[in-house]
C-alpha cells in the first residue's frame, strides 16, 4: 500500500509539472497572434477601413563563372559564359566586370604574354556589356552574357594565369521595372 501512495503520488506530481508546463506555450502562442502589427486605428461605425501591409526581402543573387579555361591551340582564343540569376530589386542592377586583360605565364620561363577579353566581336568591353538588370536577373532561367578571351603571342609551352571578376550588386538612381 505505501508503494501505491508513492507511485501515486510521483503520478500526481508528473502531471502537475506538465499542466504547469503547458500553461506559459499558450501564453506565448497568443502573444505570437500580435507579431508584425505595428499600430492600430479605431474606426467609427458605417464606415471602411484600411491598413497598410507591408514586406521587405534584401536581393540575393548567383554569378556562374567559369572555373577553368581552356585557349583553342590555333586560335589562341577562347569564349566563356557568364550568368546571373537571383531576386533582385526593382532599383538594383548587378554588374560582373572581367579583368580587360590578364598575364599568362609559362611554367618552363619564357615571356609572359598578356591576354585580353572582350565582347564576342573583339571589341573591348564596355561598362554596359558587364551590368545585368533586374528585369533580367529575375527572368526564369536569369541572363547570360558570352566574352571572349585571346593571346595571340602565346607559342609552345605550358601557360597560365588568373583571369579575375568584379561582382557588385549596385543601385540605379531611378527605378526600374522587373521586381
């Protein structure tokens, strides 16, 4: 019999710790109810009413960059892709600016030899070339832009060097659309 009491009475005391325990989550839960309103209005009866929602989400965005390439053996020349895809504000562009050109080095000493990128048609890249619009970047699939890279004075050897990227999420001074 003193075994039952003691079993009842650590019974009877689980269940008080639980009770106890339930209480404060639904005092919490109803506080939870009020999140994100900010202030109220009173409105008089037979009329209409109105609030304000609103949301705020910082741009996020990916630049898919080559990591290797590699020149053709004759042309000396290659082209490689850039993209962008993300969310990106209405009023944010991003701009990916290659170096204009780059070193390349031979592993056996000779010369270095520097190496240019440009836009497909051999001209030099503008700062238009490099920046990617919202309405762009947004789109499905987001955009991508192909540059070239050649070093016409390379000759036989084992060349290589860094070719380097400027990434920036920058701000138009007028909006845009594409949000």
């Amino acid at each position: 019999m003193k075994k039952l009491k003691q079993i009842s009475a650590t019974t009877l005391a689980a269940i008080s710790m639980a009770a106890t325990l339930v209480t404060p989550a639904f005092a919490e839960d109803a506080q939870t109810v009020q999140t994100g309103v900010t202030e109220t209005q009173e409105i008089s009866s037979a009329t209409t009413g109105e609030a304000t929602v609103t949301y705020t989400q910082d741009s996020t965005f990916t630049v898919s960059i080559p990591k290797k390439i590699t020149l053709d053996g004759t042309s000396k020349s290659a082209e490689y892709t850039v993209t962008v895809t993300g969310d990106v504000s209405g009023n944010e562009y991003v701009t990916v600016t290659p170096d204009s050109s780059f070193t390349l080095k031979d592993s056996h000493g000779k010369a270095d030899v520097t190496a240019s990128v440009t836009d497909t048609d051999g001209n030099g890249l503008e700062e238009s070339d490099c920046k990617f619009e919202a309405s762009d970047i947004n789109a499905e699939g987001g955009v991508s832009r192909t540059d070239a890279i050649k070093a016409a004075d390379l000759t036989a050897g084992d060349w290589s060097g860094q070719l380097s990227f400027a990434i920036a999420l920058n701000t138009n001074s007028t909006a845009t659309t594409g949000e």
